[in-house]
C-alpha cells in the first residue's frame, strides 16, 4: 500500500510556507481559483517523478522573488515510512533525498511512489499532436519499467548528438557519414528495446482502455487505439540509411521512436476529428484508469491518484463510483480539488472511508 501522510513545502508557488496533514484515504482539497489547489498537487507530484506535471521547468516551482524552494513529504510505503525531501538550490540545482539519502541520479526515484494524475488539460492527450501521448505512455512505463527510462534516456541523448552532428554539417558544409555510421549503430538498441516494450506494455493498457471505455460510457462500439511506429515497417538501421540523405537536409532525425503513436480511432476516422466531447472525456478517463489498473498489476499496490478539479468533467453518479472503486475497492488514496466546498465535502461523506477536507 502507498499514501501521502503530510507535505511542508517553503517558496513553493503560492506559498511562503506549508503543511498539511494528509492522513487519509480520501483528500477533498477546496478553495476558489487560484488559492493553489492545483499547485498542492503538483508538489506531491513533484516529490513522486522529480519534475513538476503542469510547470514546464523547475524555476516555474519556486516562489516568485524567492531565492529557491524545499518540499518535504512523508510517505508510506507498504508500512515503511518513505521520507521524500526535493530542493532546488538558489544555482537552481536540484536535490532529492530520501530518507536522507541523496538520491545521485533522478531516474533511480522514478517509479518508487506511482502516481496518475487526471487534469482538465489533459484532453490534450486526445486532441493534441504526438508528442502528448509518447509524454504520456512514457511517463507511465517509466514508472512501470526501470530499465525503460534508462534505454529511452540513452536513446534521448544519442538522438541529441545525431541532430547535432546534422546542424553542424549544414553549418560547416562537411557531412561526416563515418561519425553517422557510429551513432545509428549506437542508436540501434535502445531504439529497439524501447520499441518493443511499448508493444508489449501499450498491448496491456490497449485492452484496459477498451474496457474502461465501455464501463464509462455505456456505449457498445468502441474506439481503436493502435501502436505505431516506423520500426514496424523495417529495422532501425534501415530505416537510418534510408532517411540519411533526407535528415541531411532537415538538419535532425527523421525516422525513429521519438515519432512513435499511440493512434485513436474511431470508425476508421480520427477520434479526435470525429467523437463528441463527452466521448473525448470518457476515452481520457479510460486512458488514466488502465493507466492506474497497470500500474496496480505492475507494483502490486495502487497508485496514488491525483484529480485535478475533475467534478468539472465527471457527473456525480460516475465520481461516486470512480471514487469508491480507487479507495475501497482498490486501497488506493485519492487527493481531489473542487472549488465548492460543499459539493467535494457531500461526495466524501457518502464514501465509507476516512477522509479530510482541507480549505485553501
Ligand atoms: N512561482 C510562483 N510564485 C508565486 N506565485 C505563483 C507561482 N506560480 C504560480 N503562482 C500563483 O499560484 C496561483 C495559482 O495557483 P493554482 O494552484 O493554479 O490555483 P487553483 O488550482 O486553486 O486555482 C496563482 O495566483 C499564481 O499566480
Ligand atoms: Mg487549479
């Protein structure tokens, strides 16, 4: 079992300095728009994946005309406290320690305390190019799968060194193919490694958002969800050979699995061409809980689930119901934020689980 027991944070966003007590299965967070709700969350988001989810760079988390920030947040992992302590330094170094223990590389921490996050924005996933879904499938085995943060970092940086061999030629004239022979060879494994665990793992949550989707929406047709990937259609470093002369010329990497999709379909159209809103909400929720069922079969204990003001999207009978399945069914703590206090407050109450209600 996993949970959050309380949080300090100090010139963190919005706030000088706090801490809140997060003893419960269940968290209501309320308060009116812009009192930090999202802000909270994202701090104990911060303390789980070493990087912020809505904030696009770590001087985004630091208050503003502070010199650096500290969060600290207890956790429980299966009976053993698990004490998380995230600094960034005013150089804006980052620091992670836990249990006191400086943690040398961030990588080592991801996947130690699984986390989703369900946002309004993240329809984006659905809607948006395919950078939000690889952002999304990544983060999620990632946290499944050690070895796969390693092998695409690997990937990521020898991809950087490729682009940067192609500026290069374009800006000195000289195209130097041996250097390019030895990278596309070193690209070759991570690149297949990551591919194949996509397949493997994407197979899993392909299955789990189809049957999410019907329980969500009721509905009896279903839309498709496909891997795709340039390396289905030939080995790597085919495809590098085939596409040097035109990466040559667009000065980066052309082919590869930073291009991977995850395709949505829906009668043989796009879904987000063609489904309504209320599909594009029921598919985002089956996206995120067959994340979180993955992430359950995977570590053995719940994630914890973390609902960005989501009683904007969901009607109270499919809440009630998420709510009751993630906490009592599945032994998981859910933080929530709504601006009614009332509304959060009634949605708590009906559950027969310990829960807290904070006020911002
Ligand atoms: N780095 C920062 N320093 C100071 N204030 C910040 C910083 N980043 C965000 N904020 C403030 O936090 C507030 C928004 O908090 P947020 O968590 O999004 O509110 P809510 O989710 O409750 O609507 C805004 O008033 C914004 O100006
Ligand atoms: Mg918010």
């Amino acid at each position: 079992m996993l949970c959050i027991k309380s949080i300090s944070v100090f010139q963190y966003k919005n706030y000088a300095q706090g801490t809140w007590d997060l003893d419960a299965k269940l968290i209501g967070i309320a308060g009116r728009n812009g009192t930090g709700k999202t802000n909270l969350l994202e701090a104990i988001y911060f303390c789980c994946f070493t990087k912020g989810y809505f904030s696009g760079s770590d001087a985004q988390l630091v208050q503003k005309g502070a010199q650096g920030m500290r969060l600290a947040a207890q956790f429980d992992k299966s009976g053993d406290p698990y004490e998380v302590t995230a600094l960034i330094r005013e150089s804006g170094k980052k620091e992670f320690r836990v249990n006191g223990a400086l943690c040398e590389r961030m990588a080592d921490h991801i996947g130690q305390l699984p986390a989703v996050v369900v946002a309004p924005d993240d329809v984006e996933i659905i809607i948006a190019g395919s950078e939000e879904r690889r952002r999304f499938m990544d983060a999620l085995f990632s946290q499944i799968d050690h070895e796969y943060l390693l092998q695409l970092m690997t990937y990521n940086r020898l991809l950087q060194q490729r682009n940067s061999l192609l500026k290069q030629q374009a800006e000195t004239g000289r195209r130097q193919p041996d250097l390019m022979d030895v990278l596309d060879q070193q690209l070759a494994a991570p690149a297949n490694f990551v591919h194949q665990k996509r397949k493997d793992y994407l197979a899993q949550l392909i299955k789990g958002v189809v049957n999410r989707y019907q329980a969500i929406s009721g509905e009896s047709y279903q839309p498709e969800l496909r891997y795709e990937s340039g390396l289905d259609k030939a080995p790597f470093p085919t495809l590098l050979q085939q596409s040097r002369e035109r990466d040559w010329l667009a000065q980066r990497t052309t082919m590869g699995i930073h291009r991977d999709d995850l395709g949505i379909y829906l009668d043989d159209g796009l879904f987000k061409q063609l489904a309504s809103q209320g599909q594009r909400k029921s598919l985002l929720f089956a996206l995120k809980m067959a994340a979180f069922d993955l992430l359950k079969v995977n570590k053995g204990f719940a994630p914890i689930l973390l609902l960005d003001d989501v009683f904007e999207k969901l009607d109270e009978g499919r809440m009630q119901n998420l709510l009751q399945e993630v906490c009592v069914e599945n032994d998981g703590q859910v933080l929530l934020t709504d601006t009614h206090p009332a509304r959060i407050n009634k949605s708590l109450e009906r559950l027969s689980v310990n829960y807290r209600m904070i006020s911002l």
